[in-house]
C-alpha cells in the first residue's frame, strides 16, 4: 500500500465518498487519532471513537430485548436487539474504529455490516455518516491479530507516513510547547523511531512529545529530565534536556524586539526563539504578535532559514487571532523582500 503524510491523509478522509471507509495503518503513537478528529471537525461532523479492544460483540450488536409485534393479524412476542447508545444518533457523524484489527475475531465480525451496509442490527447509521478505522502494524510489536480478508477487502488501506513538517505545522495551531517545537525544528529525525527491540518503555512519537509538551506546563525544570526519559526515552530524552537548558538562556521576544537584547549565535536558541514567535501567533493581543513580527525581523539577520520556516508556520495556522494579523501585517510591511516574498508566495500557493 500506499504512504501518505499527514495532511494527505486528512484531504483524503475528506475527499472520499462517505459511504467508503478507509482503514489507516501506522505505528502506535504517530497521530492517526489526531488526523481523523482534525478531518471530522473540517467535515463539520461529531466523532464518536470505539477501541476495538474494549469490545464485546454485542456492544456493537445490541443487547436483545423482548417486545410485542403484530405479524398478520396475529400479536407476538419478538427480540428486538438494542444498538449502543454511543452510536444511536439521528444526525451524521464520524465513527472512528481505533485498533480495529486488535479485536478478537468475533468483534471484527460484528463490524461487517456496519462497514459496507452502515448498519448495526435494524439500526441504520444516518445519511452522510462516515466510518473510519486503524490499526497498528505487525512489525510495530503492538497487540495486533489477523484481519480476516471479507473485513480486509471491504476497506481501503493506506499507510501513514512521519512527517516533522506536518507535526510542526499541527503543533503549533495546537499549542506543543516551544522547547519541543524548537527541539523537534532542530532535530527532526528524533520525531519518531521504531518501538526498541528490548523492553524499554518509552521511545519518541509524536504522541510521546505532544504527552511532553503537556507535562512540561506544570512540572519544575529540575524534573524535566526524569520527565523527557520517561516520555521519549533516555537518548531523545537526554537531548532534549540539553536543548531545554540551554534554550533557557536564549532572550526574550521582547528584548530582542526592543533591540535590549542581542541575536544568540547559537543554533538551538535561534531554534527556541522561532517556535516561541509561533507560539506567540495564538495569543488575542495584537501587540503580542507585533512583538513576535519585530524579533523575527531581527533573529532573520542571523538565520534566514529560520525566519522563513516561522513565517511559513505562521501561514499554516487556520485559526485567525490579533496576534496573528499583526504579525502578519509587520512582515509585509517591515520585514526583509526575502520574508515578504515568502508571504507572497506563500498565501498565493495556498489561495490557488
């Protein structure tokens, strides 16, 4: 099959007619979740998730009840099989089937109908409903069973790629913290590695940074250490706290803004500094985003690179604040012809 990247994955979970389901496969933790419930709330649709492993076949099924029916002119007691009340909607929805192919073999069964019919019983998903399901990889070492070939050949299977450009773009309309935007900026082979051989517990994904970024809100800097080994292990993690302690010396936005503070040389600064202006973009204060415009007009005098990946990042983001259009509008007006062009360029392969 096919691999495609993040943002391929969601045009294409738009794209397909709803009565098509796609099946996503990928290792644990890369974000396939993530895709789907971005791709919903672009439909415009609620996303109902069920874990293949948390269920029995009649939590799909139904339980039965028994009630009276009039066949012919005669009144009889029938079973009536009840659909669960997660799915027992009246207007369309996303229905998500995480780790389908880890179900026992009676659960992937019990998906048959409601994959190529849309129905569960006598119950019919409403028109426009879309199904979805994922699953994990035999290589990935994940609990993972034999999908039979009438459940296979009923979905369409792609493969979902890494891609540190698509995570960064999502991160930053998502909040992940600027020390792990910059770390990730800086080294983006580090975004992702294949479950270690060994028993080792934690091993970078993106879902392992963006559980980092989290924690990192909340936890003092000198649990940090213990904090990175524990989500992306003990080589990612070590990196990242090195990167963290020394992007804490790096100067603020204001101080670079106001011309109180020097550009630093060092690269893992310039890093810091370009996903923190990011970070900057969802604020509602415009004058945070005229703060962010004027220290990136200044770290382009010792990275260009940099400036021009933040700049592209600020035009990725879908959710407009003040913080934004004031960015924005400094860099057209005030910024170098090499970020102004990038601006250009950059709205105009978008818009067309």
């Amino acid at each position: 099959m096919l691999a495609l990247s993040p943002p391929e994955i969601v045009e294409l979970l738009i794209a397909l007619p709803a009565t098509r389901t796609p099946f996503l496969w990928g290792p644990p933790g890369i974000g396939k979740s993530a895709l789907v419930r971005d791709a919903a709330e672009r439909l415009g649709l609620p996303c109902v998730t069920l874990l293949g492993t948390q269920l029995a076949p009649e939590d799909l099924i139904g339980v039965p009840r028994i009630v009276r029916s009039t066949i012919g002119d005669v009144e009889r007691h029938v079973t009536e099989f009840c659909p669960p009340r997660a799915i027992l909607r009246e207007e369309p929805f996303l229905l998500f089937i995480d780790e389908l192919n880890s179900a026992v073999p009676d659960v992937q069964k019990a998906f048959y109908s409601l994959i190529l019919d849309r129905r569960l019983g006598d119950y019919a998903l409403p028109v426009g409903s879309r199904v979805v399901g994922a699953g994990n990889r035999i290589e990935d070492r994940a609990l993972v069973r034999p999908m039979a070939t009438a459940l296979s050949n009923r979905m369409l299977h792609v493969a979902l790629e890494p891609s540190s450009d698509a995570w960064l773009a999502w991160g930053s309309e998502h909040a992940i913290h600027p020390l792990v935007l910059g770390f990730i900026r800086a080294r983006p082979d580090r975004l992702h590695e294949l479950p270690p051989s060994d028993t080792t517990p934690a091993y970078p994904t993106p879902r392992a940074w963006h559980m980092l970024s989290d924690s990192i809100h909340s936890v003092q800097e000198a649990l940090w250490p213990a904090l990175a080994a524990g989500s992306v292990g003990d080589r990612a993690g070590a990196e990242f706290t090195a990167f963290a302690r020394r992007a804490l010396l790096a100067p603020s936005l204001a101080d670079l803004a106001a011309g109180r503070a020097l550009v630093p040389e060092d690269p893992d600064l310039l890093y810091f500094l370009g996903a923190s202006c990011l970070a900057a973009l969802g604020k509602k204060n415009a004058e945070e985003g005229l703060i962010a415009a004027r220290a990136l007009v200044a770290l382009a005098s010792r990275s260009m690179e940099i400036a021009v990946w933040t700049v592209d990042g600020a035009l990725k983001k879908t959710r407009k604040t003040a913080a934004l259009d004031a960015f924005l509008e400094h860099i057209r007006t005030t910024g170098s012809q090499v970020l102004v062009d990038v601006l250009r360029l950059g709205r105009f392969s978008r818009d067309g």
